[in-house]
C-alpha cells in the first residue's frame, strides 16, 4: 500500500510538472496554437483517467 501511494504521488507530480514545462518551453516555439491545444487535450484526458483509477480504487 505504502508503495502504492509514493507511485501515484510520483505520477501526480510529473503530471502537474509537465503541465508547466511542456506549453511554456517546449512548445514555445512552435509557431501555430495547435500543438499546445493537443497537449492540453492529451494532458486532460491523462489526468481524467488518473483520477478515475485513483478514486474507484478508494475503500474504507
């Protein structure tokens, strides 16, 4: 269980790290919105799916 907990920390983490990282430095030079707008989307759906596995995994 306690190993469990630190990998979904870990994973939290670089999923709200990367949600700086990637749009601000290395999609800044793309010249187009569209990269950015996929990003966004894949993170989103990413951190949907997290959430879902995290929270029906959830007991008393």
């Amino acid at each position: 269980m306690e190993s469990q907990l630190k990998g979904w920390v870990i994973w939290f983490l670089i999923l709200v790290l990367s949600a700086f990282i990637v749009p601000f430095y290395f999609l800044s030079n793309v010249p187009k919105v569209y990269g950015a707008f996929l990003y966004w989307g894949v993170f989103a759906i990413v951190a949907i799916i997290s959430v879902g596995v995290i929270t029906s995994k959830w007991r008393d």
